[in-house]
C-alpha cells in the first residue's frame, strides 16, 4: 500500500502538528517502568520539533471510560517522555476545547506539548465527529505514529486523519513496511511461527495464513489440538478437543493451498506444570494418559530449523511451548537463535508481534537481530488475520 509520511509533509514551521502516539506505558505508582513506547515514539516527535513545528501529542492512557480520573492523566507521564526526548515537554490539560486552544496558542515553533488523556472524553472510542472537529481545531497537519492502536476506529487514531492533511509518523512507517514485506509483498519461500496456548484465539490467522504462506509451523498448547484432530493423544495436555474439526478444515485448506503444516513430531511431557520437573522426551504417539504436553522435542526443532534454511520470509506469532518455565523454553529459544542467525546472514527477512513474542525473544536475546519486532499486540494480529486497520487505511495516499 502507498501511505503518506513525514517525507511528504513540506516545510512544517510554525504548523500545529497533532501527533497520535501510543504512550499506553507500564506505571508503579508514579514511576513509568518500561519506556519502550517513549523511546518509539522520540524520533517522530523530535523530528518535527527540530523542522519547526508546534507538536501536540496526543495518546490514551489505561481505561477511564470517558471519565475523568487523576490515576490515567498523562500528567504523570510527562516527565517521562520528557527524559527520553531530553528537551523540555509541556502538558495540557485538554485535548480540546477553550483551555486547550489558549494553550497551545502561547507555544512557538519548535515546542512539544502533551496533551491529556484522549479518552478522558466519551467521544473518543466511539469516534464522534463532534470530538474529532473539536480536537481538530487545534492542529494543521495530522501524523499517526501508533501502529499498536491502528486496529481501533476512534477520533485520535482515525476520525482526525479525515479531517487534517495525514501522514505516518517514523515508528508508523518502520512497522507498515516491514508487515509489507513480511506478508503484503514477500520474497518467496514464506514461513510463519503460529504459537500460544489456544486455537481458538488465533483461528482467523490460521485461516488467512495457509494461503499466504510455504511454511506453517504451529507450536504452544494449539499444536495439541491439531495432534489431537489427527488421532493423537495427547494425554492431559492443554487441547480444545471441540475444535478438532476446524483444525482438520485449516489443515485440508493448507493442503490444498500447497502449504506444508509442521507440527511437532517428539515432545517434551511432564506429569505436572512447574519449573524443572521430571520430564521425558517421546514421539508425539507415545504420551501417557497422566501427562502433558509442554515443548516442543529436539529432533522436531531442528527440521524445523532445517525448514528456515529453505525460505526467505519469517513472521512469527507466539511461542513453541511453556517457555516462561525452565525447561520448556527449550524449543522457542533454539528456533528463535536459528532464525536470528539466517537474519543476521543476510538469507531471512524476519518480522516478529505479539507481547508473548517479544518476551520470548527478549528471553532468547534474539530480539535484536530480527528484521523487525513489533510491540504491537492486538493491531499486529489483526493484520496478520488479513483485517483492514482503520488507521493505517485513514493513512493512504
């Protein structure tokens, strides 16, 4: 898709720039204690500060419902935000309104401005135009710098970019471009890593994913129920036995669609879910009755290893087994090393989402040398089922 970015948008000296990030950051109390959001979205801001521009940010902030509440202002955020840009960082009160208009016109080129919490008003995720004119009296120009809150149709993400001249923002554009190649327009052979505990959270990916890709590769507590639907036992393993026939569907469509379904053939089992306990690694047939499937076997791991070597494109969606719990990271730290290393060798173009999947990335110490690692939970499996992002669509040139 063609989309407009800070590229296209001309001299913006002296231009009210409302700015869309996600700054929807892990709070103790008054202290942010993850500031990956905030590092996101310094690029964009800071390049539009420098060009010039009066930049208003806006974001939400946890889920006040329309009301306000002290507990979810950006207020507390500021400082924040202000530390990582290293330059000073105003707040506003409003993010429309007289209070609002007053002060942002006392800001000159080059200041950045906070704005308060976006759903602090009922408006906001019902999209009402009535909102989307009042707040978009306060800007010229629109940038969408949050992909993560691309999937929801509301003022700040999509009614403004109806009524402003709109582009993507730097974070915006690095995602919608590495989903591009990862899915839209991929070098060819294309394997996708489907993982996580249900079929049921992920059977529209499955569903959109056999025909797009060469290589499926289902992993986590899913993978029992597709063992399951082919006649396996899998003993007290975590399986949606309802669901057996819709994972059967999945897998003739895959067929049909020439796209080869890995699923683990040896397995790592235990009588019981916690750390290090007494475990076997069997064949897939072998599983007793009083045990439960919790990673993926070493023989399984390293065919699906060999089947990277053969393809070009990775995007990846949720673990191969318990991997929070030791031993059962096993599997997805060593595929995700595999894939890391073929990146790094210049033969993959990785892509990796989901908040499971970044931890275990982060767990692996792999995040770094994927192509790209989306922190996007909720949009990047939206995009991944194929979903138009209301969003992203506002963003077309």
């Amino acid at each position: 898709m063609a989309f407009r970015t800070l590229d296209d948008i001309g001299d913006v000296r002296g231009k009210r720039v409302l700015v869309r990030e996600d700054l929807n950051v892990p709070m103790d109390g008054a202290t942010v204690t993850d500031d990956t959001r905030l590092r996101a979205a310094a690029p964009t801001v800071a390049e539009l500060s420098d060009k010039g521009a009066i930049v208003l940010v806006l974001a939400h902030f946890g889920r006040p419902k329309g009301e306000r509440n002290p507990d979810m202002s950006l207020a507390l955020v500021t400082g924040a935000l202000r530390a990582v840009l290293g330059r000073e960082v105003r707040f506003i009160g409003d993010c429309c309104g007289e209070e609002a208009e007053a002060a942002v016109a006392q800001l000159q080129p080059g200041d950045i401005a906070l704005l308060e919490n976006t759903r602090f008003h009922k408006g906001e995720e019902k999209n009402d135009p009535a909102l989307a004119e009042a707040m978009a009296k306060l800007g010229d120009l629109y940038v969408n710098d949050a992909f993560s809150a691309a999937h929801r149709a509301h003022v700040s993400t999509e009614g403004l970019a109806r009524l402003l001249p709109a582009y993507a923002g730097r974070s915006m554009q690095a995602e919608l471009e590495a989903l591009e190649k990862a899915l839209g327009k991929p070098e060819h052979p294309v394997a996708a890593v489907v993982g996580g505990a249900k079929v049921s959270t992920k059977l529209d990916v499955l569903k959109h994913l056999v025909s797009r890709v060469d290589h499926l590769i289902i992993g986590g507590g899913m993978a029992n129920t597709f063992l399951a639907a082919r006649g396996v036992d899998v003993g007290k393993s975590l399986c949606e036995h309802d669901l057996k026939d819709t994972a059967l569907e999945i897998l003739d469509a895959a067929e049909k669609a020439d796209c080869i379904v890995h699923l683990p053939y040896d397995v790592v089992v235990a009588k019981e879910f916690r750390s290090n306990p007494p475990v076997r690694t069997v064949n897939v047939h072998e599983v007793a009755a009083d045990e439960m499937i919790l990673d993926v076997g070493p023989a399984a791991v390293e065919a699906l290893g060999d089947a990277l070597k053969t393809c070009r494109t990775l995007v990846w969606n949720g673990p191969m087994g318990a991997f929070e719990i030791a031993p059962f990271d096993t599997a997805t730290v060593a595929l995700a090393r595999t894939a890391a290393a073929l990146t790094k060798g210049g033969s993959l173009v990785s892509v990796a989402g989901g908040g499971d999947t970044v931890a275990a990335l982060n767990h692996a110490g792999v995040a770094a040398d994927f192509s790209f690692v989306s922190t996007a939970g909720g949009a990047f499996l939206e995009w991944m089922e194929g979903r138009e992002l209301p969003g992203v669509k506002a963003l077309e040139a």
